[in-house]
C-alpha cells in the first residue's frame, strides 16, 4: 500500500545483535512519518535473524542504530 501510495521515508531502529546472529530489543527511535513504512522497517531488522556473519565480528552484544531508507523508484 504505501509503495502504491509512493510514500517515502526514513525510519531509525535501534537493536542488540549478539554473537550468535540474535536481534534484541528492536525499537523505533525515529519515525518515517508513515506507520507502514515503520512497521516495515523492524520487520526488516527482525529480518536479520540469525545474522551469522555476527560472529566473525563481534564477540559481545553491541547496540546499533540503523537508519531504513524506503525510497520509490
């Protein structure tokens, strides 16, 4: 619906990845301005799980803050 509606956005998440690939704790830190494009993006970070490649980079769990861009073409 909202790429039909050609809604863009950016929506922040933060997240806990762990060595394990696991994600915890994804939330909204800032808002797209469209509760779909938000919706979309945690799924997009939930997504992730397990993220394998964790493991060769992190030996703890550490906090990111990504920025999920939706852009119509």
């Amino acid at each position: 619906m909202a790429r039909r509606q050609r809604r863009e956005g950016v929506a922040t998440i933060e997240f806990v990845l762990h060595p394990d690939g696991s994600v915890n704790n994804p939330r909204l830190v800032s808002s797209s301005r469209t509760r779909a494009l938000d919706r979309a993006a945690l799924d997009a970070v939930k997504g992730i799980e397990p993220f394998i490649m964790a493991r060769d980079f992190i030996d703890q769990p550490e906090a990111y803050r990504v920025d999920v861009v939706f852009n119509v073409l």
